[in-house]
C-alpha cells in the first residue's frame, strides 16, 4: 500500500489536529517529520511536518481535512 501526503503543516501539533480529525472519522493516517528520528528536533524548521494515509483513503481523506478547515 502506498502511502500519500494528505497535508503538509509547520508544526508537529497542527499535524496531530489535522490527525485527529481523520481518526475521528474513521482514516488511519502518519504524521511524518524530518528530524533524523528526534535527536534533531530543529529540523523541523527547515522542512514541513507531513500527513499522510494510504493511497485508497486520499480522496476522503483530503474532503474531510478540507471541510475541517471551515
């Protein structure tokens, strides 16, 4: 399976919000960071947190984030 990036946020907590929200709704979805695996957590600031879900749950996905966002 793979996986597509649903939306792309400058921080790790409106990353996990927007997670959230397909959770509720039933969509598996990662939170993806470069960070080389936390030791550089100020990496962040160079490079978008990244969410992602599987390929076959993109559509809904991005309907439900983009009627989140009203």
């Amino acid at each position: 399976m793979a996986i597509v990036v649903v939306g792309n946020y400058p921080s790790e907590v409106e990353a996990q919000l927007a997670q959230a929200v397909l959770e509720a709704n039933g969509i598996s979805s990662i939170v993806m960071r470069d960070d080389a695996g936390g030791m550089l957590p100020s990496l962040h600031l160079l490079a978008e947190v990244r969410l992602g879900v599987h390929e076959e749950d993109s559509d809904e996905a991005t309907a439900i984030l983009k009627d989140s966002e009203r």
